[in-house]
C-alpha cells in the first residue's frame, strides 16, 4: 500500500449521474487493428477511410474506377469502436496491463538493455500506418523505435498506473504531435464537463493532453480524466502542491510536492511538467523584460526562491524527482519557466539560461533511465525560430522539444490559433517533436468544446504541415488522396478524408443553398441533396 493508494476499481462513488456512454464516429469510416510480428497479439488501431470510385462518361456509358482506402492515425481509442462498450464509470479496457505485469523497468531502460517493448512495436506500426503495404520506403521499425528511445531522442509516455493508454512517441524523427490543454478553475467547469473536453480533444486527434486544473476536486477530475482518457496525461504538479498551500508561495517544501508526485504517479499521469531549470541565480534576468515572468509554476517556484534566498527545491532534489518518475516509468518534461511572454522579450538572456540548465538535467534524467523532453517558448517572431531549435539540440543533447507555438506576433487575440499555428509549423519543420496547441481564447478565457476543436484542427494542419516539410513517410498519402478527389469532383470523399468533415460538409451545404435545396451544379459524380445521405451514385440531375 502506497501514500496514495487509489481504488480504481471504485472511483465513481460521488458520481453516478455522470453521463455514461461516449462514442466518437467518423463519416465512412471503420476501426480497423494491425498486428504486431514480435508481438502477435497487438491490435494496433487505426481509422480507414473508404472511398467512392471516380465516375467517367466513356461515349454514354458509365465507368467506375475503385479507388483504394485511406488509412490514417487515430487517436480515438476505443470510443470509435462500435465493439467496444464505453462506461464512464468503469474506465476503458486496460489495454497495456498485460504488457506491464510481465515487464520490468522503464522502456528507457529496456532501450538500453536491447529489449523492444510492446510499446515500441506499436508505436512503430502506428506511425508507419500501411506504408508497407503502399510500396512506401520507412525508416520507422520497432528497432529504430528502440534505439531513439535509447538515446533519449524519442519519449514514450506510458506510466505504468495508467494502462488505458494506447502507446504514442515523441520525436524528430516521427510525426509531429500536439498536445492540448483542459481544467477547471475554481469551479467554473464539471469533472463532467473536463471527460467530455478530453474525449473530444482526441475525436480530433489531440496526441497528449494536460490536465492543468487549478481549482476544486483536482484528484477527482483528473481520475476521471485518466481512467478514460486513451492518449498519454500530462499535468503541472505545483498547481496542486500549490493548492494545498493555500496560494502561498512561501509555504511549499519540499515535502508537499514530493507527496503530490507520488499522488499524481499512483493515479496514472504519463508525464510532468516541472520547472527545475529556474536558478537562483538567473531569476533577475527577467526583470528587464517588457513582460517579465509569464508562466504560472515559473512564478511560483521563483517566487519561492527569491524569498528564502536559496536554489530551488525542484532543482536541489531533481535526483529525488527521477527516483519518483523511474518507480512508474513517467516522463518528465523540463518546463520552461522563464520562457518569453511577448515577441520583445524572445531568446534573451533568462530563457537561453535555463534552456543551458535544463540541458545539464537531462542527462540527470537519462543517468537514472527516465525519460524527459524540453519545453520551449512561447512567443518568438519567424526570424528567430531557428535559432531556439538549434541551440536546443545543441544544449540538450537532441532531446526531444515540446513548444507552445510559438506566436509569432502579439497583435492577435481571439485569433492566437492562427499566430501561433504558423510559428508552430515553421518549428515543427526545423525539427520540434510536439507542439502545444493554442485556442482562439488563449489569453482570453478558458477554452470550451469548441475552442478545444478549433485548436486541435488548427494544430494538426501545423503538424501535418511539418510533416510534409520532414518527408515523413505516408506523410503525402492522405493529401494525394484529397487533392485526386478534388479534382474527380468527389465532394463526399473530399469532405471525409478532411482533418474536420463535419465544419467541411457545413460550409459547402451553406454555400450551396438555392431556394431551400441544394444546387444540382455540383460536378459529374454526386448530386449534391444525396452527399449528406451517405449515397454513393451519380448525379442524376442534368
């Protein structure tokens, strides 16, 4: 029994009214699994996308020519799957217990040691989708997966508490993924309301997700969140350690936030956003700045150190953080504290200070088989992107880089999605590994369903965009596909292979509106009144 043991079994005793049943669906799509070949028995689910052959007049006669299914990654778990019961209350399938109960250490440490885990296998079967069976050349197998791993190039986040998880990777060398951000805040949202948040982050392919709630029923909401969340959970320990302090600064130890780690890992978080790289020393190189100190556990934690005049307790017991972390295989990742607020401010002095420390703890975190990754800013204008990337792989040694953004101008609110998108996408081609989406409410307000929808699809074109940029292998296949379908005129097939077919499908009947029906000017293949009834024949309308 452990400080924090937690019933799993048992974690819907306050909440019997919560909505039990979620499905995620998908227009002319089906859940599909691929098997492993060093392990047979994975089911490594994917969503393939089935399409309407393209239709010729050849002299009067009708002509049809298949056109193959588009396979793409799917981070919807088992919520697309219309086999698999979801209940809230009970959690989802423990897919990765098996794997866990027969397998012991870190899958840093199994890299290592020459073993590939179940995980890796799956991780590199997913990012490969079917490109063996395409003819296309990839570089991604569970070997390659192994050694980047190894070599603290890639992060497999898959703490050992939370078996739900389908296995993903985080690395320049595979696609780029994003993370999104939910929580409450002083009650201004339901733990029903968070559970809903999380599964619509991955219905539109969310790769991660943070928990960043500050206010009550913090241990309540995120259980809820991780026994039903598939993709890997994230958190910012000191907001809670914080909480218990009651907002004071001066009051955290040591001892708080030890306990607070041992909570969070019990429960199943995946990773940690810490901010060990803030010095006593480099804390007043933010004074200068037109925006000063922005992030919430930067502040903190700097705050805390200014008043006790001592080096932070984060940095101090980061040897003590990894024992933690390396007991359930969680990733840490090397927040950023004294990351810039405002483009004025981008790679000064007091950033690039802690991205140098944050370079000497992650060969701390490597020494003792942990995972870790690098967090990065934040708001920078275009010309100075490349040069956070290329010091960060100098100065951390090619760990993977996680960044918000970055922002490229200040000018934006309500449209922060955008500005940010294009920084994301620029950093995600010099070789960002995941990328932190951005709402249209950034700096406004708290996200809701639809600000979470709009900035994940915004995030994933930045995403898919890098991936092109990198030449990721099947990267171009979906693109192609639409791109044919377009110019086939198949507007169904254009709207279901979109990142968003549903906003896809709304704007064309909106634009297409004659009269209370549908313009029958809509190309040689589909009549435009039958698209939304799923009908797969030609237009019938002269």
């Amino acid at each position: 029994m452990t400080l924090y043991d937690f019933n799993h079994d048992s974690f819907n005793y306050k909440y019997q009214n919560m909505k039990k049943n979620i499905k995620i669906s998908y227009p002319s799509s089906e859940k599909i699994y691929m098997k492993g070949e060093i392990y047979p028995d994975l089911r490594v689910g994917m969503r393939r996308i089935n399409l309407t052959p393209t239709v010729t007049n050849d002299n009067g006669k009708r002509v049809e020519k298949p056109n193959d299914p588009v396979l793409v990654y799917d981070t919807s778990g088992p919520y697309s799957d219309p086999n698999v019961e979801i209940n809230l209350s009970k959690g989802l399938p423990k897919l990765r217990q098996p794997w866990i109960d027969r397998r012991r250490g870190t899958q840093m440490e199994c890299a290592k040691r020459g073993i590939i885990t179940e995980e890796m296998e799956y991780v590199a079967i997913r990012e490969n989708m079917n490109c063996k069976e395409l003819g296309i050349e990839s570089h991604i197998t569970p070997e390659f997966v192994r050694e980047e791993v190894a070599a603290g190039r890639a992060v497999i986040p898959a703490n050992i508490r939370h078996p739900e998880s389908e296995p993903m990777i985080i690395g320049t060398r595979f696609a780029v993924k994003i993370n999104t951000n939910i929580g409450n805040s002083h009650a201004h949202s339901s733990i029903e309301e968070e559970v809903e948040k999380a599964v619509w982050s991955c219905k539109w392919g969310g790769d991660t997700l943070m928990d960043l709630s500050t206010g009550s029923n913090i241990h309540e909401t995120r259980e809820w969140i991780l026994r039903n969340c598939p993709v890997p959970v994230g958190t910012v320990p000191m907001y809670q350690a914080f909480e218990k302090v009651g907002g004071r600064a001066e009051n955290l130890t040591w001892e708080i936030f030890r306990n607070t780690l041992i909570e969070q890992c019990e429960q199943g978080v995946d990773y940690f956003t810490i901010h060990c790289g803030i010095r006593l020393k480099n804390v007043p190189l933010a004074n200068g700045r037109l925006t000063g100190m922005v992030s919430r556990g930067g502040s903190i934690i700097s705050k805390w150190c200014q008043i006790h005049q001592q080096e932070s307790f984060l940095y101090s017991h980061f040897d003590d953080i990894c024992d933690i972390c390396a007991r359930y295989d969680v990733a840490i990742s090397l927040g950023d504290g004294l990351r810039p607020g405002s483009t004025y401010d981008a790679n000064d002095a007091a950033q690039f200070a802690e991205l140098d420390t944050m370079g000497e703890l992650v060969q701390r975190a490597w020494a003792k088989n942990v995972q870790a990754f690098i967090e990065g800013p934040g708001h920078v204008p275009m010309h100075k992107i490349r040069e956070n990337m290329e010091r960060q792989i100098e100065k951390c040694h090619g760990a993977p880089f996680y960044t918000l953004g970055p922002l490229v101008t200040d000018i934006a609110p309500a449209y922060d999605h955008i500005t940010s998108a294009i920084g994301a996408a620029t950093i995600g081609w010099f070789g960002t590994a995941m990328l932190c989406y951005v709402t249209p409410k950034e700096h406004l307000a708290l996200p809701d369903k639809d600000d979470v929808r709009t900035g994940v699809v915004t995030y994933k074109i930045a995403a898919h965009s890098a991936d092109l940029a990198k030449g990721h292998p099947g990267a171009a296949v979906r693109d192609n596909a639409l791109s044919k379908a377009r110019y086939d005129f198949r507007w169904k097939d254009q709207f279901n292979l979109a990142l968003d077919p549903e906003k896809a499908l709304e704007y064309w009947k909106s634009s297409n509106e004659v009269g209370g029906k549908y313009c029958t000017m809509c190309g040689p293949n589909f009549c435009a009144m039958r698209i939304s009834q799923e009908l797969n024949s030609d237009c019938s309308q002269p």
